[in-house]
C-alpha cells in the first residue's frame, strides 16, 4: 500500500473522532450533544455559471482520472478549481491529488480547499496527515492544533487516533516533541498524557513514560490503557511492581480482561505457575469456549506435572477447535512422555501428519525409538522425516550420525555425514561434526581442513578454533599455534568453561603450570566435570601438589565412577 494510501486511512480514522463516543475526561467539557456544538456549517457557493467550458474541464478531468492519466486529472481539476473558487471543485481537486502520490501537490490542493471552505474540517485533518507523512511538522503543527480546537468536546478520542499516526513516524524523538506540545494545553486530558508516554517509550525516554503514564492514571484510574504499559515500563527493571501494579488494578476492576491477560502473562515470565494458571482458569471461566486459553491452562499444568489436568484441558480445547488434530497430538505426546509412557507417546506423535509440530514429533519418535534400543528403526523414521529446509535437512543428518556413534558404528557416521556434505556443502553444523569424527577416527588432516574451512565460512565459530587447537593439544604438536587457537576461542565465547579447559591445558603443554592450574580450577569451580577434574589433576600433580592432586580425582569418581578418562590418568599417576 502506497504511503499516500496510508494517509487516507489515518485521516478517515481521524474523521471519525467526532463520532466516537468517549467519556468527558474534564469538568468544564463542553456539551458534545449541544446543538451548537454539532451544527454542520454549509459552504459558501461562488456565484459561478455552469458554462459549456466549465463543464468540459470538469469532464475532461474526470476522464483523465478514470483512464489512469493522473497528472492530467490533478492540473485539470485544480486549475478549474482556481477558475471557480467553488469549495466543491476544491475538494475534488484534493481527492485527485492526493491519489496521485504527489504530496507537494496534495499539500497544495488541501490548502486551497481550506482556502475556499474554511469550516472543512475534513481538509484539515488530511493535510494534517499529509504534513506528518512527509516530515514538515511545523507546518503539521498548525494542522493539528485546529484539528484539536475543532474537537473539544472529544479532544481524548483525539489524541488516541493521533498516535495511531505519530507512531509509525521513524524519528522517534522529533515526533515525540511535537505531540508533547500539542498536549501541553491539555494537562487534564488522561489520552494526552498517554499519547506522549507511548511515544516517550518508542523514543527511549522511559522516565519521561513512566511521570507521564501515571499522570494519565491518576485522570482515568479506571483506563486499563496506562495500567498496561505503566506495568510493561516496570517489568523492565522491577518486574514485582510490574505484577503489584497489576494485580491492584484487578483488585479493583476485576473484569479487566486485557489486564488479567497481561498479569496471567507476567506471572509466568516469573515462572509462578500455580498463580498464572489461576488467572488463565479465571480468563477461561469468563470466555469458555477461547480455544487457546484452555490450550494455555494445559501447557502450565504440564508444567506443573498436573499431568491429568493437563490431559483434560488438550482434550477440551481439541473439542473446542481452533487446534488443529496435530498440535494436540503433539502435546499429548509430550505428555505420555513425562508419564514414561513411552508407548503412547509413539502413538500420539504418529499422529502429529503435518503442520509445525510434524517435524518435532517425528524427531522425538527417532529418540523413543532409540532409546528402546531399536536403532534400525530409529534411522528408517528419521529417513521418512519431513526435513524441509536445508537447516533441518542438517539436522536430520547430524541426529543419525550422533546415533551411530553412540553405538560404536562411527565410520557409519562419517559416512553419513561426508555424503551429507555432498548434496548440503558448506553447512557449518555438517562440517562441525565430521571435523569431529574426523578427529575420533584418526583422520586429523581430514578434521583439520574441514576446520579451517569451518573458520573462513564463520570466523566468529569460537568452538571450531576450540576443537583445532584442542586436537593439536592433545596430540602435542604446534603447540604455539594450538595455544593461540584456543585463545582465540576464549577471547570469542570468555564465559565458555570447557573451552578455559582447553586454554589450561595450552598452559600446561607450553609449561606455564602456575597459569594453567589457575585456569583449570576456574573452569572446575564453574563445571565440575570429570575431564576438567582429569586435566587439573594431573597439573597439580606434575606441579608437586599431589595430594591436591589425588583429592581433585578421588572426589571426581566418586561423582563419576565410569568415566574412562579420569581413569586412565588416575592408573597412570597413581597405579
């Protein structure tokens, strides 16, 4: 839709603010029902004869416009509208340029409509609009107070159909300090207030939101508008007086649905879930056949492990409609599967035949399937898998070779993968993993290339300097460039404790035992993981610390008694 279309569906919105009924927000309102006040003011009509020339121009122009020749249309209209000074012609001359999408011309045409009928509040709520769009808003400035002026008795409708047009405007901050002295002289209009705290928020100017939307509050504490996005303001930064917030203005005005819907919402950003699934059974009492507030009660009490709640409200909002066969399915598979049923998991997931979940539900029968030992079968669904996009294509791939290599059958899985790198080449994930196996197969110049080409493809993948370096590590050789790769790495992801293993150990393969036990140990406080433990361990003890040492391994088994690396390094230092 052109820019130009837009502004006549704002104006028309703001056309309507007349007839919009709104309660008076200030004492000394004046009576909108007054007949005074709604009186319509009919146009002065020039004196002009209907000539045979005159009424020729008018067709002439009007053809123009139903065969498409619309610059014709608008100087044609316009220079009979100047000829006659007649409002109507004016107005016609004004419809024409705006469709046209010449805005400077639009702008004109509306002025010599105002021109000729003053009391046209039509044409001023346009070129309003017009002026706004193509960003001269002093001049919309002057437009808009006579908009306001000519409101009154319906100023607050006003100012809430202003910002359905300020808002999209892209300088936030410009657009914000014009509709904040439009407001100033309405410091008792609740909307006003609103309006310039709705753009405060989009212009970042939260503490000016904040002193405004509360003022709008205080004028109309019964308006759920400002109690809404005074609590999305808080939430940012005290998401408990967000809820309090909330919950107060239910206290007192418990029917409000929009506000219960946003504090049920809340609660669960909290993760409070008993409290949230309270509100949503309060939202379903009051709405009982909305579909998805039955499906959000069914989600929390999964959640809660509310298990046979959680199975009534799939079933009541399947019964309900508006979700689809497939997407209850799913979530009952979800369900038998925290049950430990594993069984109709299956059954409820081969009944996931399309949609979003169809994916999603296959993949989780491949792990049901697998875990129950039935690996052949585990592969034949993944085969059937609705793998759409090269991303889940991928996907699809690396799940089979992860579970071929689970079994021991990892040339199974390099192979998969390599012919998956024929049809999907360059697929960071594809080239991760064969790097991976690669490496556990021996073929360390294989992984190495894949690596680098990992590393040219996303510079930024701190795991592939990780692994490069890791495997020149443990093989003891380029141990300056290893130590430099998992620097690297380090420097990409600082917080990652298994890639402060690897720059450990880079310290100890390059002799730095002091910096290598304090790296170590700060990546066992913050992972306590066996091979971590394995590797400080033996820092410790080639250091001389060896009943550190000693202690490090023995805690670590007795977490972890079957892991095979700790082992090893145990046998080897303390056999």
């Amino acid at each position: 839709m052109s820019p130009f279309k837009h502004l006549i569906l704002a104006s028309l919105v703001l056309a309507g603010c007349a007839q919009t009924p709104v309660a008076p927000v200030a004492a000394s309102a004046p009576d909108a029902a007054a007949p005074e006040a709604v009186a319509a003011i009919e146009p002065v009509l020039p004196n002009v004869e209907l000539s045979s020339e005159l009424l020729y121009e008018f067709l002439l122009a009007e053809f123009a416009s139903q065969r498409g020749h619309q610059a014709l249309a608008v100087e044609g209209s316009q220079e009979l509208a100047r000829l006659t000074r007649d409002p109507r012609l004016a107005k016609r001359a004004a419809q024409l340029a705006l469709e046209s999408g010449d805005m400077n011309r639009a702008v004109e045409a509306f002025r010599f409509w105002q021109e000729t009928e003053p009391s046209a509040l039509m044409a001023t709520r346009i070129l309003s609009s017009l002026l706004l769009r193509g960003g001269r808003l002093d001049e919309a400035r002057i437009e808009f107070v006579k908009v306001l002026k000519s409101e009154e008795p319906a100023v607050g409708a006003v100012f809430m159909q202003l910002y359905t047009m300020a808002a999209s405007y892209p300088d936030k901050a410009a657009v914000l300090q014009l509709m904040r002295e439009l407001a100033a002289p309405y410091p008792q209009v609740a909307e006003a207030h609103w309006l310039v705290a709705q753009l405060a928020t989009a212009a970042l100017e939260e503490k000016l939101a904040l002193s405004e939307v509360r003022r709008a509050r205080e004028l109309k504490p019964e308006w759920d508008a400002p109690v809404s996005l005074e609590a999305q303001l808080l939430n940012k930064s005290e998401p408990q007086k967000s809820l309090a917030l909330l919950q107060r203005h239910l206290s007192v005005h418990p029917a409000a649905g929009g506000i219960r819907l946003q504090y049920a919402r809340a609660l669960l950003t909290q993760k409070q879930y008993q409290a949230a699934r309270e509100e949503f059974q309060l939202l379903a009492t009051a709405s009982p056949d909305n579909v998805d507030l039955a499906f959000a009660i069914a989600l929390i009490s999964l959640q809660l492990n509310d298990l046979s709640g959680a199975e009534l409200q799939f079933k009541a909002a399947l019964l309900k409609g508006g979700k689809t066969q497939d997407v209850i399915e799913y979530f009952l598979g979800q369900l038998s599967e925290a049950r430990e049923d594993e069984a109709e998991a299956l059954t409820h997931y081969r009944g996931v035949t399309q949609g979003e979940y169809q994916l999603t539900a296959q993949l989780r029968m491949v792990y049901l399937l697998n875990k129950q030992g039935r690996l052949d079968d585990a592969r034949a669904q993944l085969q059937q898998a609705q793998a759409v996009t090269p991303a889940q294509r991928v996907q699809v791939l690396v799940i089979e070779a992860q579970l071929l290599s689970e079994a021991k059958r990892s040339t199974e899985a390099y192979r998969v993968l390599e012919q998956g790198m024929v049809k999907l080449p360059d697929q960071p994930d594809l080239l991760y993993e064969a790097a991976m196996l690669a490496d556990k197969l021996g073929k360390f110049d294989v992984s190495e290339k894949y690596l680098r080409r990992l590393i040219k493809l996303k510079p930024d993948h701190a795991h592939a300097y990780n692994a490069l370096g890791y495997s020149l590590l443990e093989r003891n050789v380029r141990i300056k460039e290893a130590l430099a790769l998992v620097e690297r790495a380090l420097q990409l992801t600082p917080d990652d404790f298994a890639i402060m293993d690897s720059v450990g150990w880079g310290y100890y393969r390059s002799g730095k035992l002091d910096e290598s036990v304090a790296m170590l140990q700060r990546a066992f406080a913050g992972n306590p993981d066996p091979e971590i433990a394995a590797h400080l361990g033996e820092v410790l003890w080639i250091r001389g610390d060896r009943a550190e040492a000693a202690k490090v391994w023995q805690d670590s088994l007795k977490a972890h008694p079957d892991n095979a690396p700790l082992q090893a390094v145990m046998k080897r230092y303390m056999p």
